[in-house]
C-alpha cells in the first residue's frame, strides 16, 4: 500500500464510530510499522488527528482486548512525538535537561518510556520500560495519553493524584513544561 493510500484509509477510519475505528486500528497501526516517522513528516495534520482521536478512546479497552496495539499505538504516539520535537523550536528551547521516564498503566497491559537528551535536544520514546528510569510513572491509560495530548496537565495531574510518579521531584518539575510544550504542538497538528 502506498502512503498516499495508507493516509486515505486512516483518514477514513478515523471518521468512523469508537468501535469501528478499534477495529481497524490493529490493521492500520501494522500498515504503519516501520513508516511512521516518514509519514508523519510528510501528513502532520493526519498525525494530529490520529492522536486527537486516541485521546477520546476508552485507550484501556482497546489495549486489554488487544494487547499488542499498545505497542504499535506507542510507536505512532512516539515516532510523531520525536518528528513534532525535531521541527519544533517551542518544545526544543525547554529541554534543558536529560530526563528518562518509565510508565506503566495500572488498568491495562501497557508499559512504556521516553527519554530526553538536552545535548541533542531530543525526546525519544517506545514501548516498555527503562530499566533504569529517573521516573516511574503510574496510572490509567487515558491519563498517560493525556498526558502527551494535554488533556491532563502534568503538574495539576499530579497534584489531583491522577497518576502518581516515583523519582526526583526536580526531574518531573523539568518534564512538565517539555509536555506542556510538546501537548501544544500535538494539538496544533491536530
């Protein structure tokens, strides 16, 4: 299938109802596997759509009833994350630290973690965790992807115990505004 081809079928499933678009999900997201950064470079508005569109999803259903989408959702949610970041002087000019992160949901099979280079300025991510993390962070699905999304803020989240965070307090004050940032560009995309 070609690119073009393969944005027209997301394009059309993300216009379908919750269930019809979790069905189609695990067949789109292997379509993507592996040309996903590409993709995202050249169709950011179906990237920002995409994940506009996961952010209003039961995420923990959809994971439970299929457990390898999380993974293959992580590399989308992650490959566009580090595509976003990289043309994106905003959320670039607020990492000014190294950062490591492993999160883990507490209501589906979905684990995960992201790493923030200030030498490179970089954000990377992807399925699974890190072994040795500066900060483990656990909660629902919808609150991990919210997250990214924005429609959870990092320090208010926190503070409503809407996930809960192990590590150095400084660290995940240095994180929030990269996600604040990060959220923005995403909901810009979208």
């Amino acid at each position: 299938m070609t690119d073009d081809e393969l944005v027209r079928r997301l394009d059309a499933s993300l216009e379908k109802p919750d269930a019809e678009l979790e069905d189609d999900l695990p067949d789109l997201l292997d379509e993507l596997a592996g040309r996903t950064e590409d993709l995202v470079r050249a169709h950011p508005e179906t990237f920002g759509r995409v994940i506009d569109r996961m952010a209003t999803m039961d995420i923990a259903s959809v994971v439970a009833a299929n457990p390898d989408t999380a993974d293959r959702f992580q590399e989308l949610l992650w490959a566009g994350v580090h595509v976003l970041v990289e043309t994106s002087p905003e959320v670039r000019e607020e990492i000014d630290d190294d950062i490591t992160v492993s999160f883990e949901a507490d209501d589906c099979p979905m684990a995960g973690h992201l790493e923030v280079d200030a030498d490179e300025r970089t954000i990377r991510g992807g399925a699974g965790r890190l072994d040795d993390a500066m900060l483990e962070i656990t909660g629902p699905a919808e609150t991990l992807v919210g997250l990214i999304v924005g429609s959870v803020d990092p320090i208010q989240g926190f503070i409503r115990q809407r996930y809960e965070m192990d590590g150095p307090v400084h660290k995940g004050t240095r994180l929030a505004p990269i996600m604040t940032s990060l959220s923005e560009q995403v909901s810009a995309e979208a």
